[in-house]
C-alpha cells in the first residue's frame, strides 16, 4: 500500500530560481490528494509526470496567494483535458466565490462537477472519511484564517492465519475474525486472536501551514508519522517570524518532538535563504528525523 | 530608440513542456509594457531578467484564464517586493472585480496604487497617450469581450542642421522649425525645409489574440511595423478556427498582407502541435516576413 508525499513546491511568498510556492501531492494507494496549489503547480504536476486527471481531492489551507493561485489554472486545465470525473475542494470560505467569478467571467461551464466544502478555521473537524481513510482539518494560527489537514489511515484489519481456520470458513464469517471478533461456526467457537495475527501499522500525515509555533497544535498532530511543519524563518529571526505569524526551524523541530512524531519535513522557506542547511542543522539539533522539503523529493509515510 | 517585444509565452490555453500561455513584454525606450499575462508569467519575467518593478502598464486582452491568471501572482510579487510607483492595467469589464475579490480575501493592502481602465469592447479608443507614444484598445472577435491593442510612437520632430541656422537661434524657435514650421527671425524668413531634415520614421506594433479572422480588424492594424496575431490552428483545421473563434496561420499572413504591415509574428498556437515548421511554411506561403512566437524571441520593431 502506497502512502507517499512528493513535494511540488517548498517557497513561502516568492518564487527562488529553484522554488516553487506550496504545493504538495499525497498518492494513498492510488488516489490522489493535491495539499494547497500555489501559482504553475500545474507544471509541476507535469515535471513529475502525475496525471491531473487522478487527482480526486484538493485542499487549500488559506487564501494566501502563495497557497492558491495555481487552483483556477490547474481546473480549468482538467476541463480542458475532458474531465468528467467529481472534484472535491476543501477550502476557507471566500475560494468558491473567488474561482467561480472567474469562471463566470471566461465563461466557462465546467465539464465535470466542482464540490465545495468550506473549511472550519475554529475548530477541528473531519471533513472526510472512507473505509480506508478519514481527513480532518484543523485551526492553525496565522494571519489570516488558516487551516492544517491530517490524514489518518483507518485501523487496518487483522490478517487471517490460513493454517488456523477451517478451509470452508465462507467470507463473512473471515471478515469477523479479521475484525477481530470471535465467531460460531459448526458448533465451535472461533478465537480471533487465534485465526488472525495484529493487522499492520495504519499510518497518518499532518502538513501545517502556514501558522505561528502554536502548541495547541500537538492535539491534532499527535503521534502523526510524518509531520510537514512550515520554517519560514531560522531561529535568529524569531521576531519576525513572531510578527508575520510564521514558524522558525528549531520551533518546528520542537514542537514535532513534543508531539512525538516519527518525521518532520519542514519548508515553505523565505526567499532570503539561498541555501537550506541552516534550517536542517537547526531543526536536527532537536529532532533528528529531520529532511528539507525540496521540489520533487518523495517522503514515504508508510516506513 | 529601443521599440522591442520579447516573447514571455507562445502557446494557447494548454502549457506544454516548452510553451508558456500568452504574455509579451514591450520595452519602448526602457519604459516597459505587458500585454496578457498567462499563469507563471512571473517565472517567465525572471527566466528573461526583466525587472518587475520596471513594468509600467499592464494590458489584458480578455479574461480566458491563459491570458490574465499570472496577473494576481504577479501584483502581488510587486507588492512583496516593495513596489510604491504607481501601476496602471487595462483590461475588460471584471478584471478589477477578480483582482480585488482576491486581495481583500487575503487581506492585502498593496503598498502601490493599481489604476484600472475597462477597455472597449466595441470599438477602437485611445486607452494612453503622451508626448512619445499612443496606444489604442480595439475589438477582436472571440467568444468573449475581447481587445487588441497597438501601441505607435507620434511623429518624430524634423533634425535641425546645424550649419542652416543662425548660432544663436533661441531653443523655442528651433522647435518650431522641428515642427515643421517656418518663422522669423531678426526681419529674416527661416524655412523649416532648409533648416531641417526629415524626421526619423515613427513606428507601431499591434497585438491581435484571441480572434476569428476578420478582416474589420485592417483598419486598426493596417501599416503597423510588426504584427502579432494568433495562429491558433493550421489552415487544415479551418473549421475548428472558426468553430473556437480562433484564427489559422494561413489567415493570419493573409491578414498581415491586407493590412499591409511589414512582419507578422504569429503565435497561440495549440497544443496538439509538437512542432512549428507548418505553421511557418504555411505563413510564408502567402507573407514572406513572418516569424514564429518562441518563448524568448525578441523582435525589434523599429528595425
């Protein structure tokens, strides 16, 4: 099963030579969920050969430019390309308006449907949930109202020991066992912890940004494997990373220890910074499993 | 006198991996003029090392997203960058509303004033004009409002000869005698003929995308220097040009020729084309001074 994030841009406000503004593409098995959309992330998306049209969810944390100005682009491609396939959106209030205006006024009439959800910048809320996985978003700190997502794999199922099951045992009776429930069958009683071994680890991925270093984030962060964590700034300039609602390195790196994850990718840098191992030395020296996000690198959520 | 346009984006509504959407940089005297401004035209402008802050005026043809959706990334990259001289944009009915729902979503005061004018839908207006250059807005046929626009330099003052004139000839009678005007001077006659040579030649650019063809647009291009127009499609594809109000090569060096201008420059041209040589071939067939749009092509217009 494939839980893998690839980075498409890691600047904060301004394009560099060599960064993009946010953008991020999160493959669960196979489906596709596109995480904030700043401006030509549709080239991108092409740089690294993923088709547009698999992308099924995308998530906008705030309506900084930096963070959306690609959207419109990338939909009206996908129209262009002959989607016909449902896109959902998950955004702040104002973004339906703001990409609907614009359709109206090139009179553009979507070959596919366009579903809103407004995020809640209050409080945490589940806005999706499968079999397979289930999305939150929740309140980060920041100019303007702003929204982190996680995305948390479903407790996986059991996985059923053959040599210890009746080679007649029909379907639905595995599929209790396999949830962990005993079961009758011809009289006998079939002892999940028995027929079944510990269903594989379910695996989960925050992306923060973009908000001040707030520990009121650890609740929804939590025991998170990958933790994506903005570091605007290095930590020399806290202050303006204070003033301007932005994360220093070694605040990200701290508050990924307190929230006792596995990993933490930090980016969304100030155009400033021409080289990024500062921000690497400074978040490893409180939290080792550190990595820069950089344009195309691939973070696994799964190992 | 420098009067040269440099190519930012070739193709139409689709990127692809060497071709930008529409946007063209008019530097006439080192004042700098954009016309359309498609997704990463920012990009674009830095990959040519154009100064942002130099662009004066901004000229959107009409409001299908390749041509305008780099301008909000753009205007606000300015504003990041501390801009505070004023930025003038004209464009259709809308942009300003599209613009602005944007800053105020993201609670952006912008550090510099942004003068919109609605351009004409209808007919042909003078949009700017100052002692060097005019510019007019005049209709295209697309399927939405949509304008060209050509920019002409006024006459040129005569050049005085040095050794026709009296050596102490105040400054305010030299002018006159630049204009063209005889006068007198100490009971004698001065004839603007004798005291001067002609003026150097005046020049203009005009800029035609997106369009059907139509031949209505002659009056406002006619005897340009270089032309721009949209080469949508090859000819063999006449029907879908006129279907998508488009234009194909072999229209627009036909048009070039009616109009009598001395080079066409033809571009937008759609995706589905992998390479250029037909769309050339198909020009010059009918217009021998045409050149093919390619991103970071300068043409000199006064040469």
């Amino acid at each position: 099963l494939t839980f893998e994030v690839t980075i498409l841009g890691s600047s904060s406000a301004r394009f560099t030579a060599d960064r993009f503004q946010t953008s991020q593409i999160l493959n669960h098995n196979e489906r596709y969920f596109l995480i904030d959309c700043g401006e030509a992330t549709q080239i991108q998306l092409s740089k690294y050969r993923f088709s547009f049209q698999k992308i099924d969810k995308i998530f906008i944390s705030h309506l900084h430019g930096d963070h959306y100005f690609g959207l419109i682009g990338l939909i009206t491609t996908m129209h262009l390309l002959g989607r016909t396939k449902e896109l959902s959106i998950y955004g702040p209030k104002g973004l339906k308006e703001i990409l609907e205006i614009q359709l109206n006024y090139s009179e553009t009439t979507l070959n596919y449907p366009l579903i809103f959800s407004e995020t809640n910048p209050d409080k945490a809320e589940t806005i999706y949930e499968d079999d397979k996985l289930s999305i939150i978003s929740f309140p980060l700190k920041h100019r303007i109202p702003c929204t982190g997502f996680r995305f948390t794999e479903n407790p996986k199922v059991r996985n059923i020991i053959k040599e210890n099951i009746p080679f007649n045992l029909p379907p639905l009776q595995i599929l209790e066992l396999k949830k962990g429930n005993n079961i009758s069958w011809e009289g006998e009683t079939l002892i999940a912890d028995f027929c079944t071994s510990k269903p594989k680890k379910s695996f989960s991925y925050s992306f923060c940004s973009d908000t001040i270093f707030d520990e009121n984030l650890i609740e929804n962060i939590s025991s998170s494997d990958w933790l994506y964590h903005e570091a605007t700034f290095l930590h020399n300039m806290l202050e303006r990373a204070q003033k301007t609602y932005h994360t220093t390195a070694l605040q990200a790196a701290q508050l990924a220890k307190n929230a006792d994850v596995r990993g933490l990718l930090i980016g969304h840098y100030s155009s400033r910074y021409h080289h990024l191992e500062d921000h690497l030395a400074e978040a490893k020296s409180v939290f080792s499993n550190t990595l820069i996000a950089t344009e195309g690198l691939k973070v696994d959520i799964s190992s």
